[in-house]
C-alpha cells in the first residue's frame, strides 16, 4: 500500500508541475482584446524568426491565425468599450517587440546563461497564450 501511495503522490505532483496553472479570460471585451492583441504580436514574431532563421514554424503560423480570427471577434465591442484601433494596434507591436528581442538573444545571445533565459522567457510567453485557447 506504501508504494501506491508514493506513486498517486509523484503522479499529482508532476500534474501540478508540467500542467502549468489555467488563465482565467476576463469577460470584458476590452481586456479580452488586449490579451488576444498581445499574443497575436508574439506569434507574429515567433513566425517571422522562423522565417528569418531559414524554416517556417507552422505552429506559430496557427496560431497567428487564430489569434487574428479571436481579435476581430472580440473587436468591435471592445471598441464599444472605449479601446481604440491604435491601442490594440500598439499592444500588438509591444508584445511583438518584445517576443523578438527575446528570441533573438535566444539565439544569439554569447552569455549562455542570458541566452537560456532568454529562451525560457520566450517559450514561456507563448505557453502563456496558449493556455488561453482549447487545443
């Protein structure tokens, strides 16, 4: 029985560990814009290092495109709600800034320690936007 124990014991911690915490979506549609603004420009710049590095990331192309299709659902009462075009176009080119300058140093960063941070920041900000959708 002792052995059970320790095995559901080791099985709920690595579900705590490896299954990352769920995101909570707000409800308004402001918020929700902004989120889907925000993981639409990281994916721009996952793709476009992709493209950059000499390959295509099909993933982070999807991915693109359904942030795309959830920023033009969720728009137009955004917009309603007092956030304009230029905001979300804004929060869109932040994150995308910032996505890109972490990849890059990712990549070319000589401080192997800043490099691998670098690349966990990276990896953890579209983790992030993933969780929000089913899939």
């Amino acid at each position: 029985m002792g052995d059970l124990k320790t095995h559901i014991s080791a099985l709920a911690t690595a579900l705590v560990l490896f299954t990352g915490p769920a995101i909570a979506m707000p409800d308004a549609a402001k918020e929700q814009a902004q989120i889907f603004a925000s993981c639409l420009g990281r994916y721009s710049a996952a793709r476009e290092h992709a493209w950059l590095m000499g390959g295509e990331d099909v993933q982070a192309q999807a991915a693109f495109d359904l942030f795309q299709d959830l920023l033009d659902a969720v728009s137009y009462d955004a917009m309603s709600e007092g956030l304009t075009g230029k905001r979300l176009l804004a929060k869109r080119i932040e994150a995308k800034m910032a996505q890109a300058q972490l990849m890059q140093a990712a990549t070319f960063q000589t401080d192997p320690q800043r490099r691998l941070n670098s690349g966990r920041m990276a990896r953890h900000h579209l983790a992030a936007c993933k969780t929000l959708v089913l899939g």
